[in-house]
C-alpha cells in the first residue's frame, strides 16, 4: 500500500489528481488543506486541517506519519519550502514539487529546464508575501532541491487550462468577445505553452511512480501565438474581437505576454511521458466552454 500526502487538492487539477489517486487500489491518500475549500471524496481520503506555512501546524497534524509520495500544490515561498525540507526528512521517498513556467523569463527560444538552474540558484529566506510569484516558485525550487535529503521534482507548468478553471482565462475571452469588451494584447504574435487540467493530472500521477528527479517541464505538445487563441474564439464564437495593444488593467488578456513564452519537454518525453497535441485540442476546449455561455 502506498501511502500519498497531498498538500493542497481540492480544486482544478489537485482535485482531478486525488481522483486519479483514490481511483488506484494500492494507494491510500490524505489531504492536507487549510479546511476552507469543500470536496466531494467522502471517506475515500483522510484529511488533516493545518496552515501550510504555519511549520508548528504541519509538524502537529502530520506526527510522526511517513509518506512513499508527497505532492505539494500550495508551496510559492523558500520559507515554505524550508519547512518542508525539515519535516519530511526521512520520512518520504519522494516529493513533487507544482512548480511553474513562471521560473522562467520569456524567450524566443524553447525553453528547456537548464535556462533556469535551482541547484545554482542563491537562496533567501522569506514568506510569500516578500516576493514575485516567479521568485517565490524560483527560491522554493532552489530550497528543496539543494537541500533536502530526499527525491525531489519540481514540476514546470505553464498556464493551465480547462472547464474547471477557476482562474477563468479562456472564460475571460469569451466574455469580452461576447460582451463586445476590448481585449488587451502587447503583442500577438508571442507564442505560448498550455496544459489542459486533466493533462497536469495525469502527469503528476505519473510522475508519482516515475524516477525523474529535479525540474521538469510539462506542457501540451505544440505552441500557439495568441493572434491564434484569439483566432479561433473568433471561429467559435462568431463574433469579431476588439483586440488592442493597451487597455484598463482589468481588461488585459492573461496570456496577453510581451515576447514568447513557451517549453521544451524533450526530458519529461525521454523518461516515457506523452503529451496532448495543443493545435487538436484547443479549438474543442474553447467550444465546450462558450457552450456553457450559449446555454
């Protein structure tokens, strides 16, 4: 029986991984979560309520537990990620990092793992609070893989999406496109890397039995321009987009990125994993999506 710590996991594709893990008879999982968000897993899971970057709290409710396989989704600190290397020292033979494509700066070039190194990376102490997102995900990388003295993947993903995105990017387009709202966009030809939620799932768990260590890149086969995404919501939807360079910051595209922004996932592809292809999929999503605004 293998016994799976979730940190993080009751929305988007957390939720859609704990699915896939209590679906699997030799997994025995426990959630660990603030206890704010509600699910649907019954007595499938046991739960642990506790602040993830409270260190006092997660060494009280985790007691001397051990773990095959710990995911965490809610790590965006060092000082998070230094409670972690601290608690789970030898008590886990793996820990999966969500990391993010954030670590990396836009590139006209793919993006391969080694344009942002972790292991080289010069560590500071601080909360969330204290940093960007990207230097956060950045510095909690740098932590656990320097020095914790377990396995350790930091997953890089890049914007995530699907019906369930709580984020509501694709839903964002859709909204203004149909509500005839200007659509801010720097730059439409910066090329981009998606992930659908039931990609990312199926990733994690996977790589919750897989050897591949240190970062990785995990994203759709392919990449799209955003005059492409907006292309296709404009096939879709039937209606014209008001696309400008600049609007209110409240009316500005989430994938609306300066230069391109896009990964290479030749080191995830070697060690056995497959990929969705991005141009096949992304026009189905889209349509799935404005069926529900149809509706």
């Amino acid at each position: 029986m293998r016994e799976i710590l979730v940190l993080g996991g009751t929305r988007f594709f957390g939720k859609k991984l704990v699915s896939r893990l209590i679906g699997q008879p030799d997994n025995r999982v426990t959630l660990l979560t603030r206890g704010n968000a509600p699910d649907d897993f019954g007595d499938k899971v046991r739960r642990l309520r506790a602040n993830r970057s409270d260190p006092q709290q997660l060494e009280d409710v985790l007691g001397n537990s051990s773990w095959d396989v710990v995911y965490d989704n809610i790590c965006y600190s060092p000082n998070d990620a230094l409670a972690a290397q601290n608690l789970f020292k030898d008590r886990t033979a793996k820990y999966i990092l969500t990391s993010s494509m954030s670590v990396y700066d836009p590139s006209p070039e793919a993006l391969t793992e080694a344009v942002f190194d972790p292991y080289r990376y010069p560590i500071r102490r601080g909360d969330r609070d204290d940093f960007t997102y990207q230097e956060g995900k950045r510095l909690a990388e740098a932590v656990l893989l320097q020095q914790s003295g377990f396995p350790v993947s930091a997953v890089r993903f890049p914007i995530v999406l699907g019906t369930d995105d709580y984020t509501r990017r694709l839903h964002f387009h859709i909204e203004h496109i149909r509500n005839g709202i200007p659509i801010g966009v720097p730059n439409l030809d910066a090329r981009i890397s998606f992930i659908t939620s039931d990609e990312a799932a199926d990733f994690l768990d996977g790589l919750g039995r897989s050897k591949l260590t240190g970062p990785v890149n995990a994203c759709s086969d392919g990449t799209v321009s955003i005059g492409e995404v907006i292309a296709m919501l404009e096939r879709e939807i039937g209606i014209k987009a008001d696309v400008r360079s600049e609007t209110p910051e409240e009316d500005a595209s989430p994938f609306g990125i300066e230069g391109s922004w896009y990964m290479d996932t030749t080191y995830a592809q070697t060690a056995g994993f497959a990929f969705l292809e991005l141009p096949e999929y992304l026009p189905s999503l889209i349509a799935s999506i404005d069926s529900e605004f149809r509706k």
